[in-house]
C-alpha cells in the first residue's frame, strides 16, 4: 500500500493524509485543502517489512488552479503509408495543459461509423493508423485529453484512399519529367547540361537522372543516345565525345524506387562550340529552402565555366513573379563571395522569382535560369532549428519534422554545404527528431547549419552560430556543467531602525531544500542568541541579523548557498575604516531609536526669512504631548517667550525683528516632558552668520521701493524706502553710469527707513540717469530714477519756490518771546510787560487793545527800542485796563501777531467798602 503526504510549499511541515484509509493503487484524492494555498505532496510505499523512504517531493501546486479541459486538435492530415495504413498527422490544441495524450478514430466514407485507432492515449502528434481495407476511402478525426476530460472531435479529415505510398496501383509512382535544361559550358567536343527537378517526385526521393541526346542536322533531329548508363546523381552533367559544331537535343528522366519517369520534352537545339567569352557562364542548380513568410534561402552552384579568371562573386537579381522583365532588381551590391542568400524583406503572400549572376575580373556573366515562382509564406506547423544546452552543458542543434514519409531522411548542412567531417558534430536521429551535437564547440564551429528533410514539401531550417552566439552558449554550458544559485543580490549589509545589523543576500530563486551556511572570519556560526539567522526559499532571501557590532565582530562574513547541486556564496569584508564607519552608524542609529521614543525634532533647528525681512528660526518636532515643554536659549541664557507654543502643526518657531550684528550667536531650543528630552542647536556667528545676513539683506534689498524725486528748499532729493535698513547692506549711487562722489553738495544718508541722496543747489549738469546699488553681499539690486528733461524742470521750479519760501520764513518779522498769555494784576498795581522782536529788515511795531488800535497816553507808555526790543508799561491799572491786547509786528515778508489778555483785580476788603458806600449813597438819594 501507499502513504500520501502534504505540506504547504516552502516548509518542511510532512503530514500525512490517509492516516486511516490504506491506499493500494498509484491515485489518491486529497481533500481538505487550504484555497489560495500553495502545496507539496509526496509518497511511501510500505509492505511487511515496514514504510519505505518517501519519493522526491512534487512541484508547488496552488489550490484552485482549475485545469480546463482540452480543446480540439486541428489540421487533421492522412497521408498514405502502406496497403493496410495510414499516417495521421495533427497540431497540438491551442493553450493545451498537462495533456495526457489523443484520441484518434476512423470511418469508412458514407458508413457513419466511427471506430477507434487506439486504445491508450497517443503522446505525439502524429500516429500510423493499422488494420484499415485496402482500396477503401476513410476519414479520421482525433481529440485530445487530460485529466480534466476529453476534448470535442476535431474536425473530419479529407478522404483518402488507403494504398501504398509508392506503386501500389499508383498511375504516376515514378518522378514527373525534369525540365529547363541548360548548357553550363560547351567546348569542342562535349557540354555540361543543367536542369531542374521533377515538380512531382512520386512519394520518395529521387535517387538519380538519365541523360539522352541526339544531333540535329539541318532541322532535321536524329535517333536518341544515351548519354549515360549509370543514373547520375547531380543536376549537372558532362556528355563527352561530341562532334564539334554539331547541333544536339538533349531530354532528361528522373528515377525513384518505383522507378525510371518519363523522360523531359526535347531541349531546344544547342551548338557544341568552344565557348571563348571572358565572363563566366551562369550558375546553376538555384533552388529556394526555408521558405517563410518574409523570407528565404536561395542556394546556388557556381559555374561550371569560369571564363577567362576566377569567379569574383555573384548576384542575386529578384523580382515578383508577374512583374515585368525590367522590374528585376539586385539584391546586393557588392558580390557575394559565399554561394548561399538569406533574403529577407518580403511581402507575406508574395510570389517571387530569383536569378544567380556570377562575376570575374572580366565582368558579370550570363544569369541562371530563373527559379520556379516561391510564395512568401510559412506552411502550417513550420518548426525552426533550436539550440540547446543540457544539463550537462552539452551543446547541440535540434530540429523535428512531422510530415516526414517513411523513406525521409535528415540532411544536415554547415553554410550549406553536407557536413561530411564528424571530428566536431556527432548527428543522432530518432524517429522524427534530429540532433547535431557539438563534442567541442569553438571558432572552426562558427557558421550556418542548415537541416533538410528529404521527401517532404521543402521542410527546412537553419540556425547561425557567430562569436557572439558562440561565447553565450559556451558561458550556458559552463553554467550548467558547474551549476550556482543566480543571485539577484549579493551579500550587503544595512543598518535597522533601532540599530541592529543586518547581512542579507538574495537568490532569484531557491527549492524547498535549500541550505545555507553562514560563516565569520572561516568558522562557521550557529542561529542564536547572538546572530538571528533566516532562509526564505519563497522569496529567496538569506539574512542574518546582529543586535550590535562589537570590536571582535570585525572581519570577513560569507553565506555560503547550496540548491541539489547548484552552489554559490557571497563575502563581505568589514575591516579598518569600513567596519568602524558600520560599527559608529550603528551606535549613532540605536542612541536615534532611543531618542525619538521621547519628544524629539524631526528637522534640525534652521533659520528663514520671511517677507518682513525678519528671522524666523524654526524646528520640526514629532512624539509631543501636552505636558512637553519648549525652551529657547541664546548664549546659554534662556529667551522669554510671551506665549506658550501649541506645537501646531510639529513646527515651532521664535521671531527675531530686524535682525543685526547684536543678534548674532549660539541659539538653542529644547524640548522636553517625562520620557526624556532632546535638544538643537543652531550657531549663528562667523560665516553661518554672514551667511544669514547675506539673506536679511537680500530680501531687505528686495523690499526697496521705485526712485521717487522731492524737492526740498536745499535742493533735490532722491529716496527710496525699505522694511528697514541695516549697515551690511551697502549702498552705492550711479549718476550717467558712473559712479558719485559724495561732497557737501552731493551726500547720501539713511533716515529711518528711507535711503536718500540730496543734491543740494542742483545745476543742469546734475540732470541724468540716478541708479541706487544695493549689495546683499553676494548680488547687486538696482532702483533707477530719470532726473531730466520735465522731471528736472519741474524738480528744480519746485526747489526754487521752497528756497523763497524758507528764506521768506526766515526773515519775516515775528515775536520771539517775553509776552506771556494771560497777566493777572491786582487794580492800582504797576503793569509792566517786554518782548524781543526780530526781522529783516527791522519791522513795525503796533499795538491793538480788543482787537483796535492803541497807542500811548498818560497811563500807558509803549517803547519800541534798538529795532527788537518791546516794552509796555501802565503805571497804575485799574479795571478799565482788562482786556486783550496784541503786538503787531510787520516787515515785507510777513506779520505776525502775540496777544496777551490783562484781567485787572479788586482785592476782597475794598469790594466789601465800596459796596457799602453804594448802598449808603442810594439811601441818602431817596
């Protein structure tokens, strides 16, 4: 009995399925499978002596991958074989799987009974039907199996008549009549004839031709003679013994097994002369094989006269069959120096004629006769040489034939002529395969080895070995005479998330049984604690895995790889500077793992500027939580921050306005909560400082606005605003493309955010082009400005009429001070009041007391002295002298006028007094 056993495909996991149930025959159904799954089976035979060794395990097999039955066979062909037999010959369905074999079944023509020609499944394609009546006229239909079922019938084949395929009651057993004879050559006493081969064979090979001849004189032909006893087996033939310019018919019959076919029509009258022309006469025996869709080989031989020097080449003129004689064309250029033609280009369906001209130093010869007509096209079932290399390396051509008849025969050729020398090819033929081995394929091997198969309709084939072909099969040979695991990667090493060392290679693939061993500085190591070792024949991937690099794990590593008898392995040396470089990545890559498991900064901290010419420095961070805090620090003082960060977005952020030369230094942020912290640094001095404020300037420059023009009561000024102005970025102006010198005159400066220049007292020679150069320190910004024509006229009006006014300004006439705004003055007190005056020229002075002229009287004395000084007295003042009074002062470029209000005062007592007099006289008066 048998034991099946299972495992899913990749794991050595055996178990076995008929526990219970004993199998006794050689087919199990296993059950209970995994769908989508991949599976292995394999089997035990056991008896009374016990279970034996399991059988080699099967190919993964996927769960559900249907097998569909069969289609029908197609191309059923008979072909006649002997009085009782037929040969059926069919192609393989389309998209066949797993076949087990055919069918084949025959009827008699009009019984409508079918009956089978075998009994078990025919593995080829191709069958010798037995047992069949002869003279009777059958069909044959065939279909296919596998273990999914039977096919449908083909469909039903043409009849045919079941006799043998030579004589056997056949009216034309024996080859057709030759045909196209030519003379080659003709000297004065014999000619060489050439012709072409019966179109009709009779079923077998040709085995010879007999040639007859007869003179013709004056018209008139005379008796036939045989021109040879012996049949002869080329195409080309020397009849000696001729009379010279006699004029001879000559006629030609093929013989097969069957035997000798009716002789070819006369050939038209040929003279035998000595041929004296220089150019060669024409090839002959040109014949088409591997014919195929788009293209052919034409062969040829070459002339058997030469003319007056050696054959140079030859060419190959082509054109389609019904063309006209004009349309021939060459195919080469330059002469061909082999005597065989791969042509290639031609229309599928196409029929085309070919013709062979031969070339000395004399010039181009006479062409062959002109080939029968070749339609471009590949027969049904057409099969190509293919080369192969075995498992043993062994290099040989292999060609098959399915229409071969039982008396075809496998011709092997090298640039097409018959191999003869069997010290380099050994040729081995079975049945309807033939194979060429090579025992030592090299240079002398290079070249074109052509197989045909005699007694067929053309099947034909050929297969080119040049250098390069030569090197890939000797390179295939080695490979599997001395078999390795391909590998798609070799050993490499790579560094893990959290630190661990990784050695890994992959094969392109590997079987259920392959092993690896894993060896460090020539001593193999063991799967453990401290190398975690794995094979993946699925994937073909061999790794191991370290969780840290130590001083003594420095050296050379090797995994070693075995597949049946396919080996390979793969070193990586980690010595010096390599393994410390590894080893230091490693410590670097764990402390990163460690760091990143608290809140940690994804990005470094860095600097931008934004569209305000301010710094940002800024930092990505990740693993945040509420509790985590964020602090800055600059030169190890921490920085107060207003508001507390909401880490939005995992970015924090600290703005510096109008960055300089004080902010620089060493900035440092750091974060922090109860799982750890981690911290950035970001050194802001030297050459990163430079570097920054190359950037503040530049986008500082950036910010400038157009050249305006003002005009001021100096002169001219010329300005341009930025976001703010700081001294690294250098200022320059142009003036007509050269560069200005600064003078009292001519000066530049920066008020707040504005960058003028200011040409004082301008001129027309200050007219022109104003450029304002601003240098970030790498690139130059230009603002540019036209101060001429209107734009200077009305500039320099606008100067002039600011320059009146302020000298206007200037010397207009106006108080300076001294008077106060309100004067508070106890009645019968001395009032005395004084201010200084200035104008140029000196100006008038008048006074006005509520709003009218006042001058000087007995009370009030009012002095205008030197030309600025004022004074105004009231030696006793009394209620009447309240009021507002205003100094008046006027010159011709202005007046100006001060008031000062006087609020004159009865002290308490006094008022009390008069008020009692008052009431005192009103009583007295009634």
């Amino acid at each position: 009995m048998y034991f099946v056993e299972k495992c899913i495909a990749g794991t050595e996991d055996w178990q076995r399925v008929n526990t219970e149930i004993p199998v006794k025959s050689p087919r199990f159904a296993v059950f209970d499978l995994a769908e989508g799954k991949s599976y292995c089976f394999r089997v035990r035979c056991c008896n009374s002596a016990g279970i034996g060794e399991p059988s080699e395990a099967t190919e993964a097999t996927v769960v559900d991958d249907k097998l569909d039955i069969p289609k029908a066979p197609g191309r059923i062909m008979p072909t006649r074989n002997t009085d009782t037999s037929v040969v059926v010959t069919w192609t393989e369905p389309p998209d066949a799987k797993e076949l087990v074999g055919y069918y084949i079944e025959s009827s008699v023509v009009g019984s409508g009974r079918w009956e089978p020609c075998n009994n078990n499944p025919v593995k080829g394609t191709r069958f010798i039907c037995h047992g069949l009546i002869n003279g009777e006229k059958y069909i044959f239909r065939v279909r296919a199996v596998n273990a999914a079922g039977l096919s449908e019938f083909s469909q039903d084949s043409e009849p045919i008549e079941v006799q043998a395929a030579i004589g056997g009651g056949l009216l034309h057993a024996a080859p057709s009549p030759p045909y196209d004879i030519m003379v080659l050559e003709s000297v004065r006493d014999s000619m060489v004839l050439g012709w072409k081969q019966p179109k009709v064979t009779g079923g077998t090979e040709i085995t010879g031709y007999y040639v007859n001849y007869r003179e013709v004189v004056d018209g008139v032909p005379g008796k036939w003679m045989e021109a040879n006893i012996k049949a002869i087996s080329e195409r080309a033939y020397r009849i000696q013994n001729l009379k010279e310019n006699m004029v001879y018919q000559f006629q030609v019959a093929a013989a097969n097994l069957a035997g000798v076919g009716t002789p070819s029509l006369p050939s038209q009258p040929f003279k035998c002369e000595e041929w004296t022309i220089a150019v060669p006469g024409p090839p002959h025996d040109v014949t088409c094989t591997e014919v195929r869709k788009d293209s052919l080989v034409l062969l040829w031989k070459e002339p058997v006269y030469t003319g007056r020097s050696p054959i140079a080449g030859y060419y190959v003129d082509m054109k389609e069959t019904e063309a006209k004689e004009e349309h021939w064309r060459s195919v080469n250029e330059k002469p061909l120096q082999k005597k065989f033609l791969k042509i290639g280009g031609l229309k599928q369906g196409v029929s085309y004629v070919f013709r062979v001209r031969a070339t000395n130093q004399a010039g181009v010869g006479k062409p062959s006769d002109v080939t029968d007509p070749v339609v471009a096209e590949t027969r049904p079932g057409t099969k190509e040489v293919v080369v192969d290399v075995d498992d043993n390396g062994v290099i040989s051509l292999n060609f098959e034939c399915d229409q071969m008849s039982p008396n075809s025969k496998f011709v092997w050729s090298k640039d097409y002529e018959p191999i003869e020398d069997d010290s380099r090819l050994s040729i081995d033929t079975k049945g309807g395969k033939s194979k060429a081995t090579f025992k030592d394929l090299g240079e002398d091997d290079l070249g074109v080895y052509s197989c045909v198969v005699t007694d067929t309709d053309g099947v034909s084939s050929s297969y080119t070995i040049d250098e390069e072909e030569m090197k890939r099969l000797l390179a295939l040979s080695h490979e599997r005479k001395f078999p390795t695991v391909p590998l798609v990667s070799e050993l490499a090493v790579e560094i893990l998330e959290k630190g661990e060392v990784r050695f890994w290679l992959q094969a392109e693939k590997l079987s259920g049984n392959a092993k690896a061993n894993f060896v460090f500085n020539d001593k193999e190591i063991f799967n453990g604690e401290k190398y975690k070792m794995k094979v993946d024949q699925k994937t073909g991937l061999v790794e191991m895995i370290m969780d840290k690099l130590e001083d003594k794990d420095e050296g050379t590593y090797t995994f070693q790889l075995q597949d049946g008898k396919a080996t390979n392995q793969s070193s990586l040396v980690l010595i010096g500077d390599v393994f410390k470089k590894l080893q230091d990545e490693a410590d670097f890559q764990r402390k990163e793992w460690h760091r990143k498991q608290g809140p940690h900064f994804v990005d470094k901290l860095g600097w931008e500027v934004t569209d305000d010419c301010n710094v940002m420095l800024k930092c990505k961070v990740a693993n945040i939580k509420k509790e985590t805090h964020i602090v800055w620090y600059k030169d190890d003082r921490e920085i107060m921050v207003d508001e507390e960060h909401d880490f939005k977005d995992g970015v924090c952020t600290l703005l510096i306005s109008e960055f300089s030369k004080k902010d620089a230094g060493t900035y440092e942020v750091i974060l922090k909560d109860d799982r750890g912290k981690d911290s950035s640094e970001l050194k802001l001095k030297d050459t990163a400082f430079a570097d920054l404020m190359n950037e503040v300037c530049r986008r500082i420059a950036l910010s400038a606005t157009d050249l305006k023009i003002q005009s001021t009561a100096e002169g001219i000024r010329l300005y341009s605003y930025v976001t703010y102005y700081v001294e690294d970025l250098r200022v320059g102006w142009v003036h007509n493309d050269t560069q200005i010198r600064f003078t009292d005159r001519v000066k530049t400066g920066i008020t707040g955010e504005q960058i003028w220049l200011q040409i004082n007292e301008p001129t027309p020679q200050d007219k022109g082009k104003y450029t304002m150069e601003l240098f970030d320190g790498k690139t130059g910004h230009k603002k540019t400005v036209d101060l001429s024509g209107q734009a200077f006229d009305q500039a320099f009006a606008e100067f002039q009429r600011l320059k009146q006014a302020a000298i206007a300004e200037k010397n207009r006439a106006r108080v300076l001070g001294g008077l106060p705004d309100v004067v508070t003055i106890q009645e019968g007190k001395a009032l005395n009041l004084s201010c200084t005056v200035w104008g140029d020229p000196a100006p008038e002075v008048s006074w006005l007391k509520n709003e009218k002229p006042f001058v000087s009287d007995a009370n009030c004395t009012l002095k205008f002295e030197s030309g600025k000084n004022v004074s105004f007295t009231i030696s006793t003042v009394s209620t009447l002298d309240s009021g507002k009074y205003s100094i008046v002062v006027k010159n011709k470029y202005g007046t100006e006028t001060s008031d000062v209000t006087v609020s004159v005062f009865i002290p308490e007592e006094e008022r009390q007094s008069d008020q009692e007099k008052k009431k005192e006289d009103k009583k007295t008066k009634a």
